[in-house]
C-alpha cells in the first residue's frame, strides 16, 4: 500500500529538506518501509549521505503543498528529533524516525529499504475528507505544469475545485489558492525548482 507522507532528511549544509513522498507500507506498525525518491532528487542524495530520514503522517494539507512546490517552506516548522540527526515536523499526527538498510537502484528511481528506529504520537489524526484529497490530487497536478499541457491541468483543477468548495475548511481552501497560484504563475514566469528535482515532478508516484 502507498501511504501519502512527508519525509525529512538533512542536507550538506544541514537544512532541513521537506518532501512529500508515497512510501510503500505492509502493516500499520511501520517497523519496515520502502522509499522510492528519484535519484536526482535532493531527499535521494541525502539518504545516500547519511542514511538517516523522518517520516511523518499528518492530515495538514498545507504541508504537502508547500512542501511539494517549494513555497513558504518557512512556514513548515521543525525540531530536533530523538534518535536521527534530523529535524522533525513539530505538527504531524504520528512520525517514524528511520535508518536506511539497503538501496537498490532500478532506472530513474531508487529503492530503499528503511527500519524504523523510534517512534512517537502527536496531535490526534482528524481524517481526510473529499476536500482534503483533492488538494492533494490538485498538488500533484501543479508538480507536473511544466511537462502537462496546461489546458489539462486547468480542467481537472477547476473539477477538483468542487469537493474543495463543499466540503474544505480554511485550510483547505488556502492551500488550493496557493496551487491555483503557482500553476498561474507557470504561464508568466519560469518556476523556481521543485523541492526535490528539476527534472521530474516533486510528487510523482508513477
């Protein structure tokens, strides 16, 4: 089963990089998984370094969004975390602090196969709604725009509007306008690169 989430690692100059990624989950107990990050991808190359990551469950949409089109990551806050030299999301429902056991490399993709070292429970899960899905099927739209055509991309937004209308809250809504922006803004100037490839889609499970 693919699981939406975020994943943390630490780069070079030790920041903090912040990513949406789908990994690859057999059991709710999350002591192993397998990510499956481009190899140009920043969260690749850090793992590859230190072999240490977070990963994080959380029904905050605004964090996938921003995350995934690299916009207000500012606005993403973090601390410390316990067993990994890697900073966590302070606002996430449950998180797995993990070690990287083995990577296989297979065309674009790689594959790492993660055991989780600590974990712990946040805030209480609230659930994902209509609205909530689809900004998250919105977002992956917006990580595509420069390799889709936009009429397409403007299409299934303006459907995925609906359920955002009826049935999102604030939250919700927000983070819809901030991708409405960033696909305008597409069309006027050139984008700044996604948060992790400048060749592929942020948040590209294919």
């Amino acid at each position: 089963m693919i699981l939406e989430a975020i994943v943390t690692t630490r780069c070079e100059d030790g920041t903090t990089n912040i990513a949406p990624m789908g990994p690859l989950v057999d059991d709710m107990a999350f002591e192993r998984f397998e990510l499956r990050p481009f190899q140009t991808s920043t969260t690749f190359a850090n793992l590859c370094r230190s072999g240490q990551g977070v990963l994080h469950v959380t029904d905050d949409v605004m964090v996938f969004v921003r995350a995934a089109l690299n916009c207000d990551t500012n606005k993403i806050h973090t601390e410390a975390a316990e067993r990994v030299q890697v900073d966590r999301l302070q606002d996430a429902c449950r998180w797995y602090e993990f070690e990287v056991k083995q990577t296989t490399v297979v065309s674009q993709r790689a594959s790492l196969q993660c055991r989780t070292v600590h974990q712990r429970q946040g805030r209480h899960f609230f659930g994902f709604n209509r609205a909530k899905h689809a900004v998250i099927e919105a977002c992956i739209l917006a990580t595509r725009v420069q390799f889709l055509p936009f009429e397409e991309i403007d299409q299934q937004l303006n459907r995925l509007a609906e359920p955002v209308r009826k049935t999102g809250g604030q939250q919700e809504n927000q983070a819809f306008q901030l991708i409405r922006d960033y696909v305008r803004d597409a069309l006027t100037k050139p984008l700044p690169n996604s948060a992790e490839s400048p060749q592929t889609a942020a948040y590209d499970r294919l």
